[in-house]
C-alpha cells in the first residue's frame, strides 16, 4: 500500500503508436510521475507498436485487444479489476474515433453508476471540431465525468454549448515538445544553407503531416498564384505523408510540378527534430490551412509560434472560432481559397510583424511555462481542486 491515491490512466494509445495522443499522454504520465502524488497505472492497447523502452517506468497494461461499443462490459470489468481511486481518460483517440468514440459515452456513465465514489476525470480533445451532427454523442460521457479538461478556447465554447457545468471544466494548454533554435540573421542563413534554400527568396512554411486536411494544395495553388505575380516565394514542406494518406503528397507534389512551382519548392520528406528547427529557422512565414479551422490544440502552430514567425492559418464557422490566435497575432483565412491565402502571404511580404513582437509572443507561450501549468491545472482537476485561472497572453 503506497498511501497515494491509485491513477489509472485510460488511453487507446500509447508511443510509438501513431496518434497525436501518444505523445501528450507520454509527457503528461512523465511529469505526474515526477510529481509523486499518484500510484499510476496506464490501461492501454494491446498493439505491436509500443516502445517497451517508455513502458519501464509505468505499471502499464497493454492488454485491451479491440475498442468498441461491443467491448464496453469487458473494459468496464478491466478497469473495475485494478480498483482505481481516480480514472484519468483519453477521449477520443485513433483507436475509438470517429463511430468508435462512442464507446467512451456508453463506458463513462456505466462506471459512474457501478463505482460512484470513483473519481473520473476526462481529457477531451477535438470536441470542436467534431461534426456538429454528431457533437452531442460527448455529452453523456461528459456529463458523467466528475471533471472535464480540455485545452483551447473552441473545446471550451463547444462544451459550454452542450451543457456542461462550467465549474468542472479545466483548461490544461498544450505545449511542443521541439527544441528550436533562437531567431536572428545568422541562424536563418545557416539553416537555408543546410536545406538548400534560395538565400534571397520569401520562405512559406509548412509542418506536419501531409493530410487532405491540412490543403496543401491550396497552399501550393497560393503559392503559384504569388510566382505568376512575380513575387520571390519558396515553399519548404516539412513533413511526409500519413498512413491513412498516403497518395496525397504524391497528389501535391504531382500539381506543384503541374503548376510549373516545383523549381520553387522543397520537401524534406519525414523531418528530425533538427530539420524541423532548421526549417522553421530558415522561413519568413508559417502557413497551416487547417479544413476545419485552427486552433491552440495544434501542435504545429504552436511551433511556428514558438520560432517566431508570423502565422497565417484558418477559420470554419462550422467548428467555432478559437480567440486566443489572433489574441497572439495569428492572422486567419478561408483555408478553401487559394486567392485568399496568396494575399494573406503578400501582406506578410509588404508588411512583416514587428520581431520584437514576435520574440514576445513566442516567450508567452514557452514550454515549460505553458507545462508547468497545464501538469498543475491536471493535478487539480484529478484531486477536485478548483479549476486555475487560464494564462494570460
């Protein structure tokens, strides 16, 4: 008996699986650990891809073998064998997306009514941008839950518009895990070096996946638009494809060439972390065209941030505007309209940000002083602490 409270932590993914959740749920278990506040165990997939050299330090079991809604009962048993003082879950992940996540609005309120003393706490990513059709399947799971956490100001309208008791809502920001270099002329015409950029021209960057949903082709279609127009623009592609899309790169690669914009371009293909902060290093601006609109849960942008660099993304009514990026100067476009983003790059072009402006916002959002305080507002939800007030910008 340990006279810690035990934390079992609910998550489909685990590294090196591929989703976005195994990495944040990694350095989350890490830093809570380091906290020494809770006996934690981890219930996750059983799934060939965990790295068992991150497994080591955690009492992990890797034994859930499918997620859906015929597996509520069993997983329900699972988690009641390990007698858990508090369940922290992961909702949604690759593993129950989609149809699947509504495993987690069947599993949750089971587990309340067979354990109601039983703290429960969720972590609720992308509940904004789910199709407002299909929105509602969360409020079940949410309601059930003793406290919510989400990270960004759209996740946060989106619950209150589904009824969520304002007083167990937490807001825990993300952060990047990327070190990246400190901004200035040096560096910059070192990293264009080491890539192979053009010293003179505009850098219009991109990093992440090459996803349909991220329209790097409307990027590229931008990007021709401005060469046609005579402005010096290179786009530099940090990223490879994804394997649930995989022909797409080969798509934007095929109509870069098409639109006579391939001279003009780079792609580095699957990036170190050295490549990703040379590249970032050598840009003038950072473009995402994210579909269904930006936000602060959007790791990449927060690297562009965080390298200082003008940001130019998106906004889709559909899915609720996040305030706090253009609260950090991030300009937003119609991420369908190639016109749109040519003009928003152009005006970049004529009129850079000022950098000291830049550096501030860059500082404002600098790792460790956003995870210092995303782990503090985690631990008070888990202990039924009051919610924290959210940073200030």
């Amino acid at each position: 008996m340990t006279g810690k409270p035990k934390l079992l932590i609910l998550s489909g993914t685990f590294p090196d699986m591929v989703c976005g959740t195994s990495n944040w749920i990694y350095e989350v278990i890490t830093r809570l650990s380091r906290r020494n506040l809770f006996d934690i165990h981890i219930l996750t997939s059983d799934d060939p891809k965990i790295n068992p050299e991150k497994t080591k330090p955690f009492q992990i079991y890797p034994i859930i073998k499918k997620w859906g809604l015929l597996q509520t009962g069993s997983i329900c048993r699972k988690i009641q064998d390990l007698h858990p003082d508090i369940i922290y879950i992961q909702n949604p992940t690759i593993q129950y997306s989609r149809w699947g996540s509504f495993l987690m609005s069947w599993l949750v309120p089971r587990l309340k009514r067979s354990a109601p003393q039983t703290r429960i706490v969720v972590m609720q990513h992308d509940l904004a941008i789910s199709h407002p059709c299909f929105r509602w399947r969360y409020r079940p799971l949410l309601q059930a839950a003793d406290a919510v956490i989400i990270s960004n100001s759209r996740d946060a309208l989106a619950a209150q518009h589904l009824n969520i008791d304002s007083q167990k809502i937490y807001r825990a920001p993300l952060s990047t895990h990327f070190h990246l270099h400190q901004p200035g002329a040096d560096i910059r015409k070192k990293a264009r070096t080491s890539l192979n950029l053009p010293q003179g021209d505009f850098i219009v960057a991109f990093f992440g996946f090459i996803l349909p949903g991220r329209n790097i082709d409307i990027l590229i279609r931008a990007l021709a638009q401005l060469r046609r127009d005579g402005r010096p623009v290179h786009g530099l592609i940090i990223g490879g494809p994804h394997e649930y899309a995989p022909k797409y790169f080969e798509k934007c690669q095929k109509l870069a060439g098409k639109l006579g914009l391939q001279p003009y371009m780079t792609w580095t293909g699957y990036a170190s972390e050295e490549q990703v902060a040379d590249g970032l290093a050598a840009a003038d601006v950072f473009v995402s065209l994210l579909q269904r609109g930006a936000d602060l849960r959007n790791s990449s942008i927060l690297t562009g941030i965080l390298a200082g660099l003008p940001v130019i993304t998106s906004r889709n009514s559909k899915y609720y505007n996040d305030p706090d990026l253009e609260k950090l100067g991030c300009g937003c476009v119609d991420p369908w309209d190639p016109q749109a983003v040519a003009v928003a790059i152009k005006e970049v072009m004529e009129n850079p940000p000022d950098v000291e402006i830049l550096k501030h916002r860059a500082r404002v959002w600098e790792p460790q002083r956003i995870w210092n305080h995303s782990i503090e507002v985690q631990i008070q939800a888990l202990q039924g602490g009051p919610p924290p007030p959210p940073l200030e910008f």
